[in-house]
C-alpha cells in the first residue's frame, strides 16, 4: 500500500494473491488492507489537504503535468503490467494508457483555467460571486476492466481541484495503480496521493463510510453501487457512480453491412465484452437480418484468443472464473428459452489453463432472457430482428439500465 509517501504493508500481515487471468498463475501479492489502514491513509490525506489546496493553480497544472510526463516514461512496462493483471490485449492497454497521460495533462489545464463567476446584485451594496473549493479527502473506489483510466478520470481531476486522494483499486488489478503511483506521484507532497489495497467490504466499505472522506467516486456494478448510496446517503456524501449497462445498437437497414459487422464486433468485443458500455444486444432491421447474422458469425469465428502479451491475440480471456460462468449460465438459460447459438459460447480447447471464452452470436432471443436483460459483461453478440425504427427505440429502452446506446445508419 501507499500511505503518506510511503510503501507500507499495513496491518494485516493477510496477503491477496493476483493471478494472470490468462494464465492462472500467480504473478504477486499485495496487502490485505484493513480499516485501520483506511484511517491511517484518510488522516494523512487529510492533513496533506491543508497545504495542497493552497498550492498556487500553475503549480499544481505544473505537478499533474509531470505526473503524465512520468507515465509516459514508464509506458511500456505499465501496459505490460496491465496486461498481465487484467488480460487484454496490448493495443487495449496502449490505448488505455495514452488516455491516462492525457487525462493528467487535460486536468492539469483545467486546474489552471477553471475559475468562479460573479453574479449581478439583487440589491443595492451586494456582491455576489461563486467560488470553487476542493471538498477535502476524495475516496476513489476502482473495478478491475479499466484499472488506470477508471482511476485516474477521479484522481486527475480531484487534484486539480485541490482534493487529496485515497485509492481502493479493485483487489483483482492492483498492481498497475501500485506502479503508476511508485513511478509517477513520487513528486507530489506525502498523503497528497495514498493507495490502500484490499477487498472491497473491508476496505472500501470502511472509505465509504469514513467521516472525514466527503466525496466518494466509484466506478462498479450497480449493486455495489446502490449499497454504497444507502450507506452514504444518510452521512450526506457527494456520490459520483458509475455503474452497470446493458447497452442496445441498433443497425438500420441502410448500413453498410460489413462496416456494421466490424462495428458491432468491435463495440461488443473489446476488452473480451468486459466494458461498462459494451454493446450487449444488437436489434437488426428484419430485412438485413439473415445476411449480417451470417456475415457477423463468420467474422466473430475468425477472431483469435490468446494471451493478451501475444500479438497475434484479438480477443484476450475473462477476468475470472466466477465472471465466465455467470456468462456461461446467461447463455444456457437462454437456449434453454429458445435462442440458438450461431457460433462460440464455449471453452476453447487449445488452452490448458486461462478464463478464455470463445466469443458468441445468438439469434432467437427475446426480452423475457436474462442475456436481453441483465448486464452479461461478456463475449456475447445477442441479435434480435425488430420491424419499425419506432419498435426498435421501443425495444432499446425497455430495460433497467441507462448508460450508452449505438446506432449505425447513413440516415
Ligand atoms: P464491483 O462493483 O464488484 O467492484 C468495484 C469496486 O468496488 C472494487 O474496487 C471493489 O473491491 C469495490 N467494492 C466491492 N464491494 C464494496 C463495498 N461493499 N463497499 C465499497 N466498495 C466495494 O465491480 P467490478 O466487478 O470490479 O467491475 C465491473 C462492474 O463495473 C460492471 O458492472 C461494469 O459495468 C461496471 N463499470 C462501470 C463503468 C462506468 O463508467 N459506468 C466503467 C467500468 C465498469
């Protein structure tokens, strides 16, 4: 862990083993964090809060501004690292890692430019005018499928803002935050930045529900999300969450067909289908139907897996065991209800070891699935034929979620 400029093993002498989920092994370990921890890291995030705020704004754009240019330096082994914790492959964790750099000089900028306003007087003799303050201790909650950028779009912008930061990377990725800190906020003043490893009711519960952390930012599934509302509601917290998704794409009957099939591979594949605004259910126009569910099945079964450090690999494995077979039920439930598989939806045989998943199209689906309506967060390319444009909006909206949605059309 990170806790006022120093590498700690905390409390707990409990380790966390990271596996590579490409190939089970285990590649490190990390502290098992406790609440003690939370505190010890709260507090000295607290007391470096004093004097960041009054860091001058050109000095602050100046340190963010050096914290992209340290990245930078390490680029190669940071990506390779993600890699290795996370699974996909290494254009994924380029890409990445170039919007982590630039996230750190975006903010540096707006931490020079951002400023109050006046307000004419309702009266004679006043003066009105707003003035932005950092709130204090920000506490940034983390998953594991974008472990920097989720990270760093809370952490860049509570810094410029004058905030203090303790981390919660998810337990699953938390050697790249551990590397990026190490290489990169080393300039920064102690507790400016703290780092505190662990599992997420016993770590990021205890952030969650610190009284002197006023602002938690949290990137996760809805669930946690919603028990981390009920708990901070009450204390009065600012909440920023970013949650699940089952996104729609629609492709209109005017598309291109083999533009709209890389598209939708891509929009539902990438990072093996574990995005937050994956697309996670494709309406096609009923005309175009057969010809792009065969054209999309084709493409999909050429796609090829492997370990993400391979650069032959497409498509890299699932994070864990756990997840893949919560995809592996969506998809058995569904056939069981009368979707077909085209293609995928198995274990590939070529690999002894890895949570590999060969990507799937399904037809025959239908909103009483779950696969139509829970978050799948998986390799899975669910196609259902819609009549209308008007049925098609109807049947994008019928769900619980809200996040993003795709449309392809010329029109
Ligand atoms: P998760 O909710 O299980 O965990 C997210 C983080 O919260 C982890 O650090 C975890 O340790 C911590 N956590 C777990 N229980 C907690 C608790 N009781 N109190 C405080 N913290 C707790 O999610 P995940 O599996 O890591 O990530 C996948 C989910 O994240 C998906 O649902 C995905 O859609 C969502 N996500 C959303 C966005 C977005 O921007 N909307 C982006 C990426 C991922």
């Amino acid at each position: 862990m990170y806790i006022n400029g120093e590498f700690t093993t905390g409390k707990s002498i409990d380790r966390i083993a990271i596996i590579n989920p490409a190939t089970e092994e285990i590649i490190d370990d990390v502290s098992r964090g406790t609440p003690e921890d939370v505190a010890s890291a709260v507090q000295a995030a607290k007391e470096a809060f004093y004097e960041w705020r009054r860091v001058p704004a050109n000095e602050r754009a100046a340190a963010l501004h050096e914290v992209a240019t340290k990245i930078r330096s390490h680029h190669d082994e940071i990506v390779r690292l993600i890699t290795q914790e996370e699974g996909k492959p290494i254009p994924e964790n380029e890409e990445e890692l170039w919007w982590v750099e630039e996230t750190f000089d975006y903010y540096a900028e707006i931490a020079r430019h951002e400023r109050g306003r006046v307000i004419p007087p309702g009266e004679q003799g006043q003066f009105n005018f707003i003035i932005k303050e950092p709130y204090g201790v920000v506490g940034c909650i983390v998953p594991w499928n974008y472990p920097l950028l989720l990270l760093v779009w809370k952490m860049a912008a509570a810094l410029a803002a004058g905030n203090t930061v303790v981390i919660k990377p998810s337990e699953l990725t938390p050697l790249s935050t551990l590397r990026l800190v190490e290489v990169a906020c080393d300039h920064l003043p102690p507790g400016v930045v703290n780092v505190v490893t662990g599992y997420g009711p016993e770590v990021g519960e205890a952030l969650v529900m610190h009284p002197k952390v006023p602002v938690i930012a949290f990137t996760g599934s809805l669930a946690v999300g919603q028990h981390i509302a009920k708990l901070a509601g009450p204390m009065m917290k600012k909440l920023h969450l970013e949650l699940g998704g089952k996104d729609p794409m629609v492709i209109a009957p005017d598309v291109d067909i083999a533009t709209a099939v890389s598209g939708t591979a891509y929009a539902a594949l990438i990072n093996t289908g574990q995005v937050c605004t994956s697309t996670e259910r494709v309406y096609v126009h009923e005309s175009i139907m057969p010809q792009f569910s065969e054209e999309i099945a084709d493409f999909v079964s050429k796609l090829r897996l492997g370990n993400g450090l391979d650069p032959e690999t497409d498509i890299g494995p699932m994070i864990r065991n756990k997840f893949r077979e919560k995809v592996e039920g969506q998809l058995s439930d569904a056939v069981a209800s009368g979707a077909e598989i085209l293609v995928g939806g198995s274990r590939p045989s070529q690999f002894a070891k890895g949570f590999f998943l060969e990507p799937a199209v399904v037809t025959k689906v239908n909103h009483s699935m779950d696969l139509m309506r829970e978050e799948t967060f998986g390799p899975v390319i669910p196609l259902m034929p819609y009549k209308s444009i008007d049925d098609a909006i109807e049947l994008a909206n019928d769900c619980k979620y809200g996040l993003g949605a795709c449309l392809m059309t010329h029109d």
